[in-house]
C-alpha cells in the first residue's frame, strides 16, 4: 500500500461516499479515533495517519519548542505534506467530499491546512490551539467548522479558542461552538454535537 508520507489506517467506503480523515493528539496513533471514524460515518472512506514527528515517543503532526509554542517552520512543512496526503487520498477514492476530524494536536494541523489550503468542507476542530494570527483566506467561505471546547482547558485556552472561531467566521465559513464545563478531556456533549454536525 502506498503511504503517501504517513503510516495510516484506511477503511475505504461506498463509491461516491465522503472521505473523513481523522487525526489524534499528542502521544496518540492512528488508532485512536479510527474507529470512531468508522462509527460517525460508516460509508464513508476513513483515513488516519499516524503523525510523524516524535516529541520524547510521543507521536505528532509537527514540532514545537514548548507548551503552546509552534516550531513555525515545521507547521508550515507539515502542513504542505498534510494538505497532499489529503488531496491525493481524496482523489485516489474519488470522495464526494472531504471532512476532517481532529483532536489537540491533530486540531491543530488540521486548523492549519484549512487556514492555508483550505482543502476540507467540512472540519471538527476538538480543543485548537492556533497562537498566532492567521492570514486572511476567502477560500473558506461556505465552509462548514465545529469547534469543541473546554471552558477550563489549560492547554486551548477558551479566548484562544473563541478567536479561532471568530477568524473562521471573518472568513465567511459557518462555524458552531460546543463547549464543555472542563479541561481538555472529551465529553458526551462533544460526541452528540459531532454526530449532529456530521449527519447535517
């Protein structure tokens, strides 16, 4: 099987389905959301790539040099690769659409390639952190974004959070919030409004 550039789980789906790609979180793997993937959206192709930098064993999809501060030469490298492992899947499985789900530092990438590439229609975004000021994009207009959220999250902090969705928005995509009372664990509430968004 080719790999694009990532290690990856592929579960393909029914001719002219979506392809979801589903991204994990620091010190996760390719198994982590694949599948729940596979539940959300069972005609759909799943991906999960495996990301493909190490911080102390820890897999992720690019470097940093500290709690919420970005090795920006690496995101933008990740992000370029991302955004063509997405492409080529998308095209090789002939998707009616692309959606992207992401978590932590899975979000992130994700956050990113839709900044600079735009690429998916639809995206989860559970707990972003995006620490910098994005560019302007009017290719996201009439996309679709779900941010997830934790009020007490130490590492996504709410504001932060709240100023990507308000940049998308700038954007002309259409963006719901769901938030949670907690931290940055993944709640019931987060699973409902994903399921929601996906089937609407």
């Amino acid at each position: 099987m080719v790999d694009h550039g990532y290690v990856h789980k592929l579960k393909p789906g029914m001719p002219g389905a979506p392809i979801l790609f589903v991204l994990h979180g620091t010190g996760g793997d390719e198994n982590q959301f694949f599948g729940f993937g596979a539940q959300l959206l069972p005609e759909a192709t799943v991906v999960s790539p495996r990301g493909d930098v190490s911080e102390h064993g820890a897999a992720r999809f690019f470097r940093r040099t500290g709690e919420g501060v970005y090795d920006m030469a690496d995101l933008a490298r990740a992000t370029e690769k991302m955004a063509g492992f997405v492409k080529a899947l998308a095209g090789e499985h002939d998707a009616s659409e692309i959606i992207g789900l992401g978590y932590s530092n899975g979000a992130n990438i994700l956050a990113n390639v839709l900044i600079e590439e735009g690429v998916f229609e639809k995206a989860v975004l559970m707990h972003p952190l995006i620490p910098f000021r994005p560019r302007d994009n009017p290719a996201l207009a009439g996309r679709k974004i779900l941010i997830t959220a934790g009020e007490r999250d130490p590492i996504c902090p709410a504001p932060m959070t709240q100023a990507l969705g308000d940049y998308y928005t700038k954007q002309k995509a259409t963006v719901e919030f769901e938030w949670h009372s907690g931290g940055h664990d993944i709640r019931q509430n987060e699973i409902g409004a994903i399921e929601a968004f996906l089937k609407a």
